[in-house]
C-alpha cells in the first residue's frame, strides 16, 4: 500500500514543535460514544504516528470502558488544544483496537515497540487493579511488580486512529483561522478554508 | 428549590484557584453526540456556575453545530485537564440551551448577565459569518460591526450543563488518586474511591 503525508501532518507537526517546551502539549482528549449512545471524554497521550500511515497512536488497558465504546462504536474525536500557540485540531475517523490476538504481523510488532517505549512506571500500571472499579486495600494491590516486563501484558492495548477528516481550528490574529481537511470518495485529501 | 453545593465543588474550585496562572486552566473539551451518533469534540471556555446551582455555564453561537448535537442528544461529557496540578475532571449530564426564545426568566437574565460579560471583540465574533461554512471574501464579512451590543444578538446562546456524575483523577502522586461522585436516585451525591 502507497503511503502519502496527509496535508495536516506538517501543520500538525509544526503545532507540536512550537509547543514541545510544554509537556501536555503530547496530551489530548479522545470522545467516544458508550452503549448508551452517549459520549464519553478522557485525555490520553499521543504516542506518535505508526510508521508509514497518518494513523494516532494512543495505549490503553484492555479493561478501560473506552474499549467497550470503540467495540460499539468505532468513530472517535479527538480535541487537541494547544496553549502556548493557541491552537486547536479536531481530528475524526475509526479507530482500530490492536490487542493481544491481532495476527497482523506489522500491528503487532508496533503494539511490541510501543510496550518496549513505555516507562518501568508507566508498564507497573497495567498490573494495578481494574480502572473504575471500588477501590480496595489499596497498599497491596498497587504494589504487586511485574516480574517480567520485556512483553507486552495481556491487557496492554493500542489504538490507532485513521482520521478521515481534521479541523484545524488558529485563534491568533482576526478574525481567526480555520481549514477542513478532508477524505473525498477516493480517499484523496480535500483542503477547504471555512468559517471560523 | 433549595440548593446545596455538590460535594465535587470545592475540589473543582481548589484546581482552577490552583491554576490561575494559566488562562487556559478555564477551557475545557466538551463532547457531544451528533445525528449520525457519532462523538463530536471541542474546546469551550468555562464561564462559571449558575447562581445556586451546580450547573456550569458556556457560551456559544446557535449556528454552530454543536447546537443540533445537543437538541439530539442533550447528554455531554466535560474533560478538564489541568496542566499545572496534574488532574481531570470528567464531568457528564444534560444540557440545557438557553436562548432569545427562553421564557424563563431566570436563565434569560443569566444569558444576558453573561453577554454583559463578554469583551466587545468576543460580542463581535457572533456577527461573524456561519461558523464552519465555506469562507467567502474576508476583509468585509467579518469586519461588520454590531450596531448596539448592550442586549444579546439572537444568535448568542447559553449552555447550562447539570452534572450527575463527576470523575476526578490526580495524576500526582504514586499511586494515583480517582474518585467518582454520582447521582443516586434520590439526586443525593455519593462519593466512590475507584480505582485509577
């Protein structure tokens, strides 16, 4: 498969370069639709792109509940505001859940590299007890190590997210600045300035 | 109808005194659903409580998009990172649209309190043209001046969102800290340490 830089990656990458002094410039908000039909709202962080795609990379614990939603409803949203260069990206499209029994070889080497990426710390949270559930005595349970931590844990997940469609949002100058990329039938993109 | 302050209150106003220093401490990504039930996600500005109510106030353009959303599904999710301090809040209830056709007079008053508020430069963005639609010629479109800007345009619209469950997280500190109020069904507040 032909691979092209989508035509919100440089601006995009320029947003990231200019805000790299903040930290939560890598954090963002991803809304998903649950059971209900109702959306739901966290922030994640974005882990960079897999290679030769224009596709997000985001972790997560295969016991979250936005596992549940995208398994519903795979459309998501991401907000990505970005303080210092006041500066917003809206960006939409599936995402793809890449677990422990995906057999594509390529998604699974990625889901490989990313564990490899992570924190001792950030790798100790998959064994801490079920997000969202009660809490119980928390010393123990939170203390448990991961004996071995080359692999991936079972509930080591990763998402990617394929945007079909992004809305880069500039509040400097007057009136603002707004462009609509997006996905024509033939998956080419289309660059549209609108409305801000 | 008497009011008690939800016992997620002053934690939430210990993080924005927390971050002040950050003017953006006060936005916050709000998600909706749309007609297609697919997540829709953006940044708004928070513009403080309702006057004996827990319900927070945004302002927005009833030709933006995220209107339609709400008339079709009036549930929302609020994801509010604060940078400085290292903690969210995910707040999620229904949405209340308060327009020029309002007859209750105390949101219709809110609404104006709060167009009082605004900077003549954010009054003169609701005379912009239709947000996220095609531009057309800039220099004259948005540069028409509101005439008289003591009352609302009827374009100005106030969002009033009653949350019912309330989701804090702390990211300081090992492990981290999460608790979780909700509604029951008296509308009483419980509060519930889970897991983070």
């Amino acid at each position: 498969m032909s691979f092209s830089l989508a035509p919100w990656r440089p601006i995009l990458a320029r947003a990231l370069h200019r805000n790299r002094s903040k930290p939560h410039s890598r954090y963002l908000q991803l809304a998903t639709v649950n059971v209900k039909g109702q959306p739901s709202n966290r922030t994640v962080v974005f882990r960079g792109f897999l290679e030769k795609t224009n596709q997000l990379q985001i972790v997560t614990d295969t016991r979250s509940s936005k596992i549940k939603d995208i398994q519903h409803q795979p459309w998501c949203e991401i907000c990505w505001y970005f303080s210092q260069t006041r500066e917003q990206f809206r960006l939409s499209g599936n995402i793809t859940l890449v677990n422990q029994e995906t057999e594509d070889k390529r998604l699974q080497e990625a889901r490989h590299t990313l564990w490899g990426k992570l924190s001792t710390e950030a790798k100790q949270q998959f064994n801490w007890p079920s997000p969202g559930q009660p809490i119980e005595p928390i010393e123990e349970n939170f203390c448990k190590q991961l004996s071995f931590i080359e692999s991936p844990v079972s509930n080591f997940c990763l998402l990617l997210l394929e945007p079909e469609q992004v809305d880069h949002l500039e509040l400097r100058g007057k009136p603002h600045h707004r462009q609509i990329y997006y996905w024509n039938e033939q998956k080419n993109w289309i660059t549209q300035s609108v409305n801000p």
